[in-house]
C-alpha cells in the first residue's frame, strides 16, 4: 500500500535526521525531494503545488528555525499536512431522519461499484444497522443476479424485482419494501458505463430526485490514479457527491488517487477496499495511513481487526501460556489459524511500525501457501510431540514429513522457527503493547 512513495518519504526523512542544524537550504532540498516523490507517485500536480506551499510556510517559519530538534520539527509538518491533504478527520456517514435512509453507490463499470456495494452492506449490518440492497443496472448482462450472489454471502437481504426492468421504478418498489420490512438503510447499486455519458447522469440525476439519498458514494478504483480522480470530479460535478469509496487500496504502490481526490472533489475518502474478501472494507482515517506511509505503522487498526477476528476466551488462555512458558506447537498452529482471520499476512506485518522489534518483521515477505504446509506439518504430528517437541528425533521428522506431503528440512525449519517464534512473542507479549496488544501474537517466517 502506496510502498513506492512510503520508501522515497522515509529516505528524504533520514537524510533530514542525519543534519545536525537544518538550514533554509537543508529544508529546500527536502521541499524538492518531496516534491518529486509526490509526482513520481502520480498525485495531482495542483495539489502537489499546494502542499508543498504550506509546508515551505510553516517549515522556513519561527516554529521550525527555533525548536530545539528541527528535522522532527519538519516531520511533524509533513505529517500534518499528509494528514490534512487526505481529509483531517475521519469522515462520518450521512443517515435522514426519515427510514430508511438511502445510499447511492456510484461509479464507472470495472471500479468494483457492486462488490463495494455488498461489502458496505456487511459492514453496516455488522454495526448495528439493518441494510437492503438493490440494483438497478438493467443494462450490463447478470448484474443484478452478481449482487445477489454477492448478498448471500454476506447474508444481506436483495429485493430481486423479478419481471422489472426499469431503473426508476426497481427504486421505487426497493423504497417500499425496505420501509415495510424495517429496514433502516437502502443501497442502490447503480449502473456503471466504460465512460461518463449523458445518458447515464440524467438516469442518476432522476433516481437521486426519487430516492432523496443521504450518502452519494463514488466508487473509485485507486490503482487507475488520476483517472479515478477526473471521473470522481466528474460524477461531483453532475450529481454532489458526499463521499468516496476507493477500492484495491492495498494494490496500490504509487498513492495518486488517494492523495489527490479530496483535494480535487472536496469530498472526503469515507472507505477504502483492502482487499478482495467480503470484509476487507474499512474505515478510511487520514491519520493512521500517513502513519503507515511514514513508517510508524497502524497498530490501532491492527488492535481493531484482532478484536473483531480473535477469539478473546483463547486469547485469555494463550496469554497465560506466554507468561508460563507452555506456548506449544498446538498452540502455534492455532494462533496461525487466528492470525489468517485478520487476512494477508503482509498487510498484517505492514501496520506494524518499522522500529524496534518489528523492524525486521516489516520486510519479511510471506508466502500464504507455507503457512498451510506448516498447518500440514502440525497435523501430522502426534498430541504428545505437539506438545514436547524435544522428543522429534529424526525418525519422527520422516513420519511427518511423510505424513504431510512435505520434506524433512521443511519439518526441520518449522521447528526452528516455532522455537524463534517463542522467544519472540515472549518478549513482545509482555512488551510495551500491553494486554490489548498482547492478544495478537506473528510468528517469524523469515
């Protein structure tokens, strides 16, 4: 996620670091650094322009030139300004007094609008709203069946209008049938087209007049840059957007969209898609991705997903077994089933900050198919030897690893690992995290 420029910010940060008294000169310098790593990561040269602006203001003034550590000085700036340019605070959605309350999901064909759509479902349901869908694309071929897959398997209810073919009229009953079945919230899934047209506005233009929406969510796909941005200006401009949706943030290396687009629209970033699964919809807050940009991690929506996915009665118990010493293989195999919950393991180890004991971790790159070969290897031991793994000699270590579909050294290498990962999570189960943190335990991979 947005790793191109995290890497060029972190580099012009440790050079600042490395000077002893910042000059005017030193600050130049890094203002033209920054500057390039904004462009090379496709953000919008006017707003490019305008951040680099307000930093050189606060950066060359008082607040800078006499604090006594200026380089963290000017860090801090940037920080702040990051946070600002991707909205300041985290948004909120819009709900009427009136049930149910509408949304209108947005967007061009291919930005993900109906899968968005489903995944925003999943999430209101799952804080306390009721939700209903409906789509009205009567245009692109299965559309509409798509959504209702997608609404089983979210287990969010779909009015199917069977034998209804007309946009305005799919909206109208929806209307109806959410407000009789006490269904707090409709998400309308909108047709998409390749291209903004006029046909497709003054469809949308009439259905936002019917349903008087609350929330008017664009659907931007952040790997196509300043293409999302236009569009989303577009949409804006024809229909007052309240807020984006940007989908496969976690494939996005560069950042264009998503430093550019609340700047151009003046609509915040209200969720980011993380990934492909149902619940890989989160939140957008300004300040936790500039943390993780900056390198200094995202250990509070780290703290959030483990909150929602770990069992907390086992991770009561595991705890225990941490302070006791007792953290078997058992118990190493479980906590791997607990941690793919969370989802991918390197997005996992990316909320990690890049200092400390997780510097390391940060860079290990995983392969999630090893993780089932280690699951394999577990399961083919005995409960005694998942328990005692001192007593895995080497006939025991051919059993497995024939048992498993795996190799000896493969047997040989979890082992290792099994036993790094105790001293690890040791230390980092009665670390600084605490108890909160203390639930979420990552074995060393690498």
């Amino acid at each position: 996620m947005l790793d191109q420029l995290s890497q060029k910010l972190q580099t012009i940060f440790r050079n600042l670091r490395g000077e002893g008294k910042l000059s005017p000169d030193h600050i130049e310098q890094a203002l033209r650094e920054i500057r390039l790593a904004l462009l090379e990561a496709d953000v919008n040269f006017k707003v490019v322009k305008q951040f680099i602006e307000r930093i050189k203001v606060r950066a060359l003034g008082q607040e800078v030139m006499e604090s006594l550590s200026p380089s963290h000085q000017v860090i801090k700036i940037v920080r702040d300004e990051l946070v600002e340019t991707l909205g300041g605070t985290s948004p909120r959605l819009n709900f009427s007094a009136k049930l149910p309350s509408v949304f209108l999901i947005v967007g061009l064909q291919g930005s993900g609008k109906t899968t968005s759509t489903g995944k925003l479902a999943r999430w209101l349901n799952r804080n306390g709203h009721r939700s209903y869908l409906v789509s009205i694309d009567v245009y692109r071929p299965a559309a509409r069946e798509q959504l209702s897959i997608i609404a089983r398997e979210v287990d969010v209810s779909v009015y199917a209008g069977e034998g209804v073919d007309d946009p305005l009229k799919l909206c109208r009953e929806a209307l109806r049938e959410a407000g009789n079945s006490g269904y707090d919230v409709l998400l309308i899934d909108t047709a998409g087209r390749l291209h903004i047209d006029e046909q497709l506005m003054q469809e949308l233009r009439k259905v936002k007049e019917l349903a008087n929406p609350s929330e008017i969510l664009f659907v931007a796909d952040a790997m196509t840059g300043q293409d999302a941005v236009k569009s989303a200006q577009e949409f804006h401009n024809q229909l007052g957007l309240t807020g984006v949706i940007l989908t496969k943030l976690d494939g996005d290396a560069r950042g264009g969209a998503a430093l550019s687009i609340k700047t151009v629209t003046g609509q915040p970033i209200k969720f980011v898609g993380v990934g492909e699964k149902y619940d890989a919809l989160e939140l957008f807050h300004p300040d936790r991705l500039v943390s993780r940009i900056l390198g200094m991690g995202d250990v509070l929506s780290l703290i959030e997903k483990a909150e929602e996915a770990i069992d907390h009665k086992k991770a009561l118990e595991f705890e225990k077994k941490l302070r006791s010493d007792s953290f078997t293989l058992e118990d190493f195999r479980d906590q791997l089933r607990q941690m793919r919950k969370l989802g991918p393991l390197e997005q996992i180890l990316s909320m990690l900050p890049q200092v400390g004991p997780f510097k390391e971790l940060t860079k290990v790159k995983v392969d999630e198919k090893e993780l089932l070969h280690i699951e394999a290897i577990i399961n083919s031991m005995t409960p005694k030897e998942r328990n005692h793994h001192q007593i895995i000699n080497g006939s025991r270590r051919k059993r497995i690893a024939r048992g498993s579909g795996t190799s000896v050294q493969q047997v040989n290498q979890l082992l290792k690992q099994y036993v790094q990962a105790r001293k690890m999570m040791k230390q980092v189960g009665s670390g600084i995290f605490g108890k909160r943190f203390g639930r979420m335990k990552l074995p060393d991979l690498g």
